[in-house]
C-alpha cells in the first residue's frame, strides 16, 4: 500500500477495533441478562437489568467516541498529505520558472544597433 492509503487503514483498523468493542458490550449485556433471569428477588433482578442497560449504553458510546476519532485522526492525516503535495508542486513551479528566467537572462541578447545623430548644420540667421 502507498503512503496515500494510510487513511484508508485508519479507517479500516477503527471499523475492526468498534466491531470488537461492540462485541464485548454484547457480550457483558448478556452476561448481566443472564444474572438478572437467575436473581432471586425483584430487586436483583432490576438492579442487574439496569447493569445490562448501562453497560450496553457506555459500550455504545465509547465506540461511538472511537470511532469519531478515527474518523478525525483518517481526516487529518488525508488533508495533511494534499496539503504537502500541493507545497511540493508549487515549489516544483517556482523552481521551474526560476530556471525558465535564468535561461532567458543567460541568452545572448541581439545587439541593436546605436543610433547616430546627426547634428544638424545650423542655418545662418537671414538678417
């Protein structure tokens, strides 16, 4: 892959990291269910129902988090390798042009021919 294309993973890397997250919330939802359908009495059993509901609302959340930074980190980076290659092509101009100039300076220039005046002979003053 080319430099280019680290966004790309950025983003890819995120997805995988959020499915695993999501899996685990899944999981401690179930676990927390599971607690719950065994309690004994009404107040464990909505204690750990609540548990199942707040783990599941957190876990929602941090992948949410983890996934808005990524997106952010992925941006970033994209936006900072247009900017570099825009830097790098206009240096590239600049340079070109310096050297266009400096062939046209360096070019024998054509010598134009001096101008003679000629001094007009002055007319005697009729008196």
């Amino acid at each position: 892959m080319t430099g280019a294309d680290l966004d790309v993973i950025i983003r890819q890397t995120a997805k995988q990291q959020n499915k695993t997250l999501m899996a685990a919330v899944k999981a401690q939802r179930d676990r927390y269910a599971g607690l719950a359908a065994k309690a004994k009495d009404k107040t464990a059993k909505d204690r750990f129902k609540q548990l199942a509901k707040d783990a599941t609302e957190q876990g929602m959340a941090a992948a949410k988090r983890l996934q808005m930074s990524a997106d952010n980190a992925a941006d970033s980076y994209a936006r900072s390798m247009r900017k570099a290659v825009e830097a790098l092509q206009i240096a590239e101009a600049a340079q070109a042009m310096k050297a266009q100039n400096a062939e046209k300076d360096k070019a024998p220039k054509k010598a134009v021919p001096a101008k003679k005046t000629a001094k007009k002979a002055k007319k005697p003053k009729k008196r």
